[in-house]
C-alpha cells in the first residue's frame, strides 16, 4: 500500500497513535510475563523485579533502583515499545532497573484472542 500511495505522488511519515494498546492491570500483566522474562534474562534477574502502580504512575523497581512510568499511556509505551524511542528516556534513568527492563522490553504485541493477557 506505502508503494502504491508514494507511486502517486503521497508520503507520509511512521507514528505511533497514543493510547492504542492499553494497560489495564500493569502489576497483573507483568507477573503473567515472568516466563517470557526468565527466557530474555534468567530466573535470578526476574525474582528482583517488583512491579507496582503508586497513584497514576508505574514503577518497576530492582534493586534500589525504579524505572517510572508516569501514565498509562507511558507505561504502554515502556511496555510495548514506540516507533519514536519513548521507552529509552525512561530506561535511562532507571539505573540497574533500566538495564535489566532494557534486556527485556518491548515485549511482543499483544493481539485481542490467542495473545490477550
């Protein structure tokens, strides 16, 4: 379709639409994760990691060190990735927390039926 569309002479550019995919129970979906995180970093690494929503923000905590998230549309963002990089801001200032999510993250998409978690 992109090769049709710039045939005619129309370009656009990749962006990613806030709010599509949307988390509804952060610490759920990232303990249901754990088997998919042990395969990406080993057991020990994933038995540190503490998932917590504090008000409207999201915190993975390792060691003494958080990665935050200040919304969930962010925290979607950490999660599954951007086409613009939004997570790396996040993960660079999370310490051991970020580098170990870094190793991790995104995750696969998350499709509505075989996928939804």
């Amino acid at each position: 379709m992109k090769d049709l569309l710039e045939a005619r002479g129309l370009t656009g550019i990749q962006s990613a639409l806030p709010s599509m995919t949307m988390i509804i129970h952060f610490e759920q979906m990232l303990k249901k994760m754990r088997p998919y995180f042990i395969e990406r970093i080993g057991e020990n690494a994933v038995n540190g990691l503490v998932f917590k929503e504090v008000g409207d923000e999201y915190h993975v905590y390792y060691g003494g060190d958080r990665v935050v998230a200040e919304s969930r549309g962010a925290a979607a963002q950490l999660i599954f990735g951007t086409w613009t990089g939004a997570k790396d801001a996040m993960l660079g200032v999370g310490g051991c927390a970020g580098e170990v999510l870094r190793a991790c993250l995104p995750i696969p998409g998350v499709r509505y039926g075989v996928n939804y978690v």
